[in-house]
C-alpha cells in the first residue's frame, strides 16, 4: 500500500508535475506529520486551557462586582483589542527573557518555558477571553425566575449558579463557543512566528526546500478544513448530548 501510494504520486510529478513531496519523500514525510501533531496539540491543550479561563472569568463576573470582576473585565478588554501576535511576542521575547534560564550540557542558556508552552499561554489566554464573553452571555441568557427558584429553595448564590445557571447557561454558550474554538484552531498558525515547529512551519520548509509552494498551500487548506470539521463536529455532538427539549439553541 505504501509503496503504491509513493509510485502514484512519483508519476503524479513526473507526468502532471504536480510534486507533493510529502507522499512519495521519506524526510518530508516525518516533518509533515510532526507539524500535524504539534497543530492539534497546540488546539487540545488550548482548547482546553481556554475553556478553563472563559469558565472562571466567567464565574468571577456573576458572582462579584468588585475588584477581581474588575480585573477580569480589564483581561478581556485587553486581550480583544491588542493583536494575538503582539501579545505572543510580548510572552516569548517580553517575559521569558526575564525568568530564570538553566543550562544546557554544554553551558548554553535554556529558557525555563519554551516556545511552546508560550504559544499555549499566549493562546489560552486569547481564546479564554472570548470564551469568557461565550459564557457570560450564555448566563445571562437564563431567565432570573430560575435563579430566584433555586434561592427560593434555599440555594446559596454559588450553589444556584452550580447547580442551576450552568447548566442551562453552557446550552445557550455552543454557537459563540464553537465559533471561538474555530478561530483558535486557525489561530494556532501564528505560534510560527515564535518557531514552534506546527503545520504551517514545517509546510514552509518543505516548499523552500522542493519548490512546491502551490501544492503545499492547497494541502494546508485542507487538513486546516478537516481540523476545525471535527471542532465544530465535536461542540455539535456535545450539544446534542446535552439537549434539554424546549430550553436553548438547537
């Protein structure tokens, strides 16, 4: 099977000179699949991440009206109005130069978080701020009559939220939140601009190197559309799981 596949695209060059490397060269190969796994590495532990700090944020703005809430309004208002990749390069050149670096075997400085756990950082806390937004929404798309029936029976404020206004306020948050998982997926292409070695990094060494820029776009255009296919699939099954007939969006 693999070797059909590589004489299948070696006659796809020779015959249409259509040249895509990465089927029929064996280094090319391996650098396509590593960029394709640190992509949906950076998009798990991100999406992750994000949905983290869109909770909490979230939980911070309706519980409290004081300094934290503040400092969470000023996060978000930060973060949407500054460029992602500002702010990653404010993470990678602005704040890990200034922590402590160990050293390598041959005495050469290695910073304590490389760059992609900065990548993470930085995009977590991107996405996080819109999720936050998602989610705020989403709770207060829930009628207050719930809130006073769960503090009607004796529910403290947190326990209502808890038990009550989350649940129902997540159904109202998929479209907003599918929405900023899927610019968070195609986000993850600005981590090459701080040298993590993610699918539009390798992608660029790979056409620099065998001359096949045009391929190479139109294959990152696609695997690009199948990832952010399975977010959007994966935020719509978990919609459907957790559909109340009659109460949030369809």
């Amino acid at each position: 099977m693999g070797e059909a596949v590589r004489t299948f695209f070696l006659e796809l060059k020779l015959k249409f000179g259509i040249n895509l490397t990465i089927f029929y060269d064996g280094f090319d190969s391996e650098r396509f699949v590593t960029g394709i796994v640190t992509t949906v590495e950076l998009v798990a532990l991100c999406v992750f991440f994000s949905v983290i700090v869109g909770g909490i944020g979230a939980v911070i703005l309706r519980l409290s009206r004081g300094p934290l809430a503040a400092a969470v309004q000023g996060y978000v208002a930060l973060v949407r109005n500054t460029p992602l990749l500002i702010q990653m390069y404010f993470f990678y050149f602005g704040v890990s130069p200034v922590l402590p670096a160990g050293h390598s075997a041959i005495g050469l400085p290695v910073p304590l978080v490389g760059n992609f756990a900065w990548a993470v950082v930085s995009l977590s806390l991107y996405a996080g701020a819109f999720n936050i937004e998602s989610f705020r929404a989403g709770l207060g798309a829930v009628n207050r009559s719930y809130e006073e029936a769960a503090l009607a029976l004796g529910y403290t404020r947190i326990q209502a939220l808890r038990y009550v206004l989350a649940p129902l306020g997540l159904r109202f948050s998929f479209a907003s939140l599918a929405n900023n998982l899927v610019d968070l997926t195609k986000s993850t292409t600005v981590a090459y601009a701080i040298g993590v070695s993610e699918l539009l990094y390798v992608s660029n060494q790979i056409w620099s190197d065998s001359l096949n820029t045009f391929e190479m776009m139109n294959v990152i255009l696609i695997v690009y559309l199948i990832l952010t296919g399975l977010v959007v699939w994966a935020i719509s099954a978990l919609q459907r799981a957790l559909h109340v007939p009659g109460f949030g969006a369809n």
